[in-house]
C-alpha cells in the first residue's frame, strides 16, 4: 500500500493547497505573510517527532533548541526577525520532570538568544512519543518578504554557512548512539562537531534584514541543497548549474566527502537550515557589506537563468554528478 | 513514578510561565495578545492526539474540523474572530490517503464556514499515532482582549450554550465503540446526538465581539465548568456561588443527569468549548441584546464577589454538591 501513496509535497498539493489564503503562496512557501501593510506579519510552524526528528535519547535541552530553530530559519528565509512562539508539546506516556525541566531550560536559552517572547501553547499527552509543533512569528523591521517566486535572468545564487554538517552529523549521531559504524577519516573531535551539527543547528537568524533588503527569491534548506534547489528553481522559473566546488563545506564533510556516497548525502540529506536566495546583480555588493556586518558567511553558488527549474551539479571536471534521492521524504 | 510527576498546570507554571512574554498573562490564559495597539492579534494552539483527544475510528473530517474549533472557542473566549490558522499534522505509519482526504474535506468546510485563511503549516511522521496541532489567529474588530483577570465584585457571571454534551456524549462514544454500555435512558435518537456533540463541538465563533465588547473576564470551557470556573475565580478573585438549576443543560443532558454520577460528569467532563464569562451590572442588558443578535444563547449563572477563588456548586435543595475531581487532567 505503501508504494501508492503520494509524498508530503503531492499531499499539500492536492489536499492543503486550496485552503491557503492570500499571503501563503499556495503553501508552496516555508511561511506565510499576514498582517496589515504597516505591520508585515510572518507565521511558520514546524513540529519534531520523536524517533523521526531527534533520538530519544538527545538531550531535552537540545530538543527544545531545535525545535525553535528549525522555524528561526523559515522566518529568517522570508526576511522576518522572530518575535514570538507558541509550543504545543505532547509527552509520550513515560515522560520524566527532569527531561521537561531541561526542555524549558533550552528553550529559555533560545528565548533569551534571539529576543523571543513565548506566548502560549498547549501540552498533551501524546502516548506514541513526544512531539513537539513550534508556532513562530516574526517581523519584516525592512525591505520586504520574500517569497520561491521572485528570481529573475542573471540574478546571482548564494547560500549561507556550511552545507551537509547535518546530514552527515546524523550518521555520526547514530553511530554514537547504536551499533552503525563512525564516517572514517575524522577525528573523535570531528567527529563530535559533526553530531553536535546535528543536535543543535545554528541557522543564521539575524541574516534576516539582509534577506529582506537585498534577496529577490529566498527559502531555507531543510530537505537538502539539491532538492531544495529544485524547488526553489522551479517556484522562480530558472535553471541553474552549481560546481561543485562553491558549495561551502565544513572541514569535517570536507574530509568525509571524498566518499561520493557522503558527498552526495551532504547534499540531499536534509537538516542544514541555512538560507538559500537570489540577489540581482546590482545588489550582490550591498548585500556581501551587510552580511559581512552581520557576521554571516555567504558563498555564491552559481549564476540563474530563465528555464524550467534544472538544476545540475558539476564535479570537479565540470562532468554531471548523479545524485541519489535529491530530497529528504519525510514519510519515507 | 507517576505519582510523583507534576500535572499540566504545575508543569507549565513551574517551567514555562517565566518564558511568558508580555500579553501572553504568564501563560495562565487560553491565549496571548500580540501586535500593534491599531493591530491587536491574538494567538492560540491547541493539539488533538488520537487515542486521547479522538478515536481512531473517528471520521477525518469531523476530526479535523473538531482540531479547528477547539482552537476558535480560545479565540472567541478571548474577543478575537479568528482569521488564519496553521496546522502541523503528524501522522501515523499506517495513514491512508483517503484519511487526508476526508482530514482536508473539514478543514475546508470549516474555513469557509468561519471565513479563515490556512496560512500553512507541517505534515510530519508521527509513528506513535496521529497528532494535529493548530495555531489559530484572531483579531479583535471591537472592543479589548479579555482575559481571566477583569471580573469585579458584583459583577454577573454567564456562560453560553449547554454544558455536559461533550462530557456524556464521550460516553456515548464510547459506548458505540466499544464493550461499555450506553448511558440508560436516552432514546437512540438522543444517543446520537450527544455523539455528534463530542465529535463536532459547536463553540459560539461569533460571540467574540459581545465578549470585546462586553465582558470584564472570560475564558472557554474546555477541561470542566467546575475546574474552569475555580480557575476564573482564583485568577480574578472572586467567589461564586452556582445553583446547579441555573446550569443550562440540554434535553439529553437533562435526562442522564437524574443519575448523580452523570450530573458530575457533565460539570467536570470537558469538551465543552462553550465561554465562561463575567460582565459588569451595567453591560448586562447590552450584552444579552448583542448575544440575542448573534442567535447564541446565554445563562446567568451567579453574581461573584471578591475573594479567594471559592466556588460552590448547591443542588436544588441548596446542599453544597460534593463532586469529584473538579477537572478533566490532561495526564491522568
């Protein structure tokens, strides 16, 4: 039965897409814009699962970190700064104080980071295991949202961060944590940057003025480079052919990707939660002196043209990689 | 173990009341106040799990729309029409397509009945069992936000609509699912009924703007009229005294609550989504003829004065009712 039934993007096509209201793109966007003209408004809700999203056994406090996260990177992807989140938590049946007790102490600790209030929720009991669905609000302070839609012929595309840290953290998360064996090559040390990349990904909040000021088309990675591309090619109408070579990589995924299998799971594994976006050529000097000043690592991958939304990835010899999988399936 | 665990209300004071920012009331009420004083927006989440908030058997349709509407009674409660809402909906491994199907059917309904934008949301795996967790936003068109603060001494406590129907119609849920007996007395005909009444709750949407306009304190009923109005009281500060006559009950109600034990229930059982609320002597002849104009029935139940957060149910011949626990516990 398994096989015949439609992914998570066929189902919001077919199902939730004719629901949204003006401002929520078809829900074809990481989020949505409502509010008032003078008053820009962006919701985004992500939830975590666990067994699906975190280890049960990862430290609650990093839980609740990334679960924030992971819609600090939605808002900062449309411009907004974040304001306030709504948390509903549902406990599975064995749940521990103390684990609760290091849930609110992390996120205290990203409340206080990044200057949100928290509004409210809900906790329930959730028998099968925790799930935890962030609702996050934030702010346009300048320029404006931005949408998949708004790339044109010759913008530049550039990426924040390190690419695959993630993707491959979780294969050093789980040979940490089960009888999977460690990537080879890396140090204990690396090794353990890598898997705290996992448990708590840093996506670059305050890249969220830049965005708004500069960017024409802008979303975040979350499902992977590769297939986020896609995605974000064909919501603009643009082709795009990235070398290898500028995708921005860690020291650890560096080391690990002369493995083509690692390589390529650092660009379809999903778990980066850097932004990805397009900026007219007039304005990439703009927007390289304000995320310098931010503090926020830009790399450009490639240059769009007008097209159907082809993405290809050249190796080093400029010959067509083969990706696998291009995107991370969350009923997979 | 559990004995020893801390239930909801203990846990959200404990760790998340000090995360509360400012307009969400230290997270003691059903929702939070954001925006600009020309915006104000109110913001809720409320989460349904199968198993313990629906059956699985339950239509998708009436699940979803039931996911919906226990977020708008927070909404009305609190003066807000609702506008905007945002889904995370985990499911199951062993989802069906036709399940989504039915799930987006009332999603739809409901947003077109209510006139709400979806703005977006998540679809996740949730292996343990399906769980829906939606954000809801309102805005308030007249009048202030309420909270659970406002009530006066000498000020007229009401509530709309019947109480019990979701508590007893739990049972007669139950009842068609399952080895456990209907509850005796009731035609077929009123079985179902209060069926559909847990299924599909009917809180009083278009009563918001009476409450903005109108009310001093209000809050919905969604864990028990007994517990709720304890917490009214004690976050007021008031006493109240209820004759249990001025309890509006439905027929259905009416009939099973000759049984003691159903009476109980249907003041302690939940799932009533009806709004529990306060108005100063001299709105009270406003506030009727606003409610007689959205079609939605109130009852006066007592007149509150300052105190401690002593309530008093007195059965018909004015002996205090002894009933037992005060409150649906979300972790019992």
């Amino acid at each position: 039965m398994s096989g015949e039934r439609p992914d998570e993007f066929a189902i919001i096509e077919r199902y939730f897409a004719p629901l949204a209201g003006e401002g929520a793109f078809g829900l074809r966007d990481d989020a949505a814009l409502l509010g008032k003209p003078d008053f820009p408004l962006v919701v985004t809700q992500d939830a975590l699962a666990e067994g699906i999203h975190f280890f049960s056994q990862d430290p609650s406090e990093l839980v609740a970190r990334k679960a924030v996260r992971v819609n600090l990177s939605d808002l900062a992807a449309k411009g907004a700064v974040p304001t306030a989140i709504s948390i509903a938590l549902g406990l599975s049946d064995n749940w521990e104080e103390s684990w609760i007790a290091g849930f609110a102490q992390g996120l205290a600790h990203d409340c206080r980071q990044y200057g949100i209030a928290m509004t409210g929720g809900d906790t329930f009991r959730s028998p099968g295991g925790t799930v935890i669905a962030v609702t996050a609000l934030g702010e346009i302070r300048t320029g404006e949202y931005r949408s998949r839609l708004g790339a044109d012929d010759g913008d530049c595309l550039f990426v924040t961060g390190t690419i695959g840290d993630g993707a491959l953290g979780l294969l050093a998360r789980r040979a940490t944590l089960g009888p999977e064996d460690a990537p080879e090559g890396l140090s204990q040390l690396q090794l353990e940057t890598l898997q705290s990349n996992y448990l708590l990904p840093n996506p670059p909040v305050h890249f969220a003025d830049v965005v708004a000021e500069f960017a024409s088309a802008s979303m975040d990675i979350s499902d992977g480079l590769a297939g986020d591309l896609e995605k974000l090619a064909a919501a603009s109408g643009f082709d795009a052919e990235v070398n290898i070579e500028n995708v921005p990589l860690s020291d650890e995924v560096t080391t690990l990707a002369s493995d083509p299998a690692l390589l390529s799971a650092a660009l379809t594994g999903g778990d980066d939660y850097q932004i990805l976006f397009t900026v007219p050529p007039d304005n990439v000097e703009g927007m390289r002196n304000a995320a310098a000043k931010a503090g926020i690592e830009v790399r450009n991958l490639a240059e769009v043209h007008s097209g159907s939304g082809k993405v290809t990835f050249l190796d080093k010899d400029g010959e067509v990689m083969r990706l696998g999988s291009k995107s991370w399936n969350h009923f997979a």
